[in-house]
C-alpha cells in the first residue's frame, strides 16, 4: 500500500515541524536524515516528485531538504562499523 501524496505531505511537514526550534541549516540536516534514514526509496522519490511539481502545503523546510538530496541512499550504511574498521572482539555498539 502506498501513501497518498496529502499523507506523504503531512508527514514530512511533521518531521519539519519537529526540527523547527533547531538553526535553519540544522532544520534541513535533520528532515533531510530522517527523511534518508526511515523513509523507503520510493516514498523518497514520490515526495522528490511533489516538491518538483510545486505542490502546495509542503514545508519550505522540507522543500529544501529535499533540494539538498534527501532521495540519495541512507545515513545509516555510513554510521555502521564492523570488525574490519574496529578489530577483532570490538564493536560500534557503544
């Protein structure tokens, strides 16, 4: 089942909101990582879509995540470490 665009719209404009109180640039970094880190390729691409078309209603916040690359892979793959990069027995859990 896919989101609706009016869906996809709210829910990135919560994620805007979310990020609000933070500097403008801290704002976008973080709409623009959530939306990367939880949100599957193809909701990505729709919302890439959206912001292309100028839809109304979409966060200027969002719109300028998505302008910076939102659609690229995950945060999370760089995030990740494993034993070649820690050594043997170590682990990037903390």
């Amino acid at each position: 089942m896919s989101a609706t665009p009016e869906k996809l719209i709210r829910m990135a404009n919560q994620i805007a909101t979310f990020f609000r109180p933070y500097p403008e640039a801290e704002a976008v970094a973080g709409t623009r990582e959530h939306i990367q880190a939880f949100w599957t390729p193809g909701m990505r691409r729709a919302l890439a879509g959206l912001c292309a078309a100028g839809a109304p209603g979409i966060d200027a916040v969002v719109r300028a995540a998505m302008r910076d690359g939102a659609i690229a892979g995950s945060p999370i793959h760089r995030e990740m470490a494993g034993p070649e990069t820690l050594g043997p027995l170590e682990s990037d859990a903390g």
